[in-house]
C-alpha cells in the first residue's frame, strides 16, 4: 500500500495473520483513517453489521467527504489494464 493511501481488510475465514510493514515509528499525530462503512466508498466486506469487530477508536473515524487530507494527488496519464479500457489513475507525490 502506498504511503498515505487508506487500506482495510476483512478476514473471511477463521483465522488470519496480518503484517505491516512501515517506513518509520508510530507517530499520532500523523494517524488518519475514513470509517469502513462509508457508503461512498462502495465497498461489500461481505461481513454481517452484527458480526463486524471494531476498535471504538476506528468506529469515530469520519467519512471519506469528511476527512481531512496533507497529501498532494495529480493525476497521471491514462494506464491500460489488461482486457480493459484505459483508464486515468492518481497517485501520491
């Protein structure tokens, strides 16, 4: 995942193991984060509401219209995927 990009995973199975790997130490003041379940977002977790676990940090986290951002985007010239259309992407710099 790139530096300041927002990411999240939902474990489908019983169990999982999950590792980061980061370019420095944790620092608070730097933390942002959307909530999950922004509707704007467009994302199926396939999770049950009733089966979802939360910290009560990230159940405060604000939208994604909502969010605050010090990251600069410019989009970049148009990528072909394979199979598909060219589409414009973003990037962080």
């Amino acid at each position: 995942v790139p530096k300041g990009f927002a990411h999240g995973f939902a474990v489908l199975s019983n169990t999982a193991e999950i590792s980061y790997k980061c370019d420095a130490l944790y620092h608070k003041k730097s933390e942002r984060g959307l909530i999950y379940n922004d509707t704007s977002l467009g994302i199926n977790w396939q999770i049950p509401e009733s089966k979802i676990i939360l910290s009560d940090k990230d159940a405060l986290l604000p939208r994604l219209q909502e969010c605050r951002s010090s990251f600069v985007f410019k989009e970049s010239a148009n990528t072909l995927l394979p199979g598909k259309q060219a589409v414009p992407l973003t990037y962080l710099v």
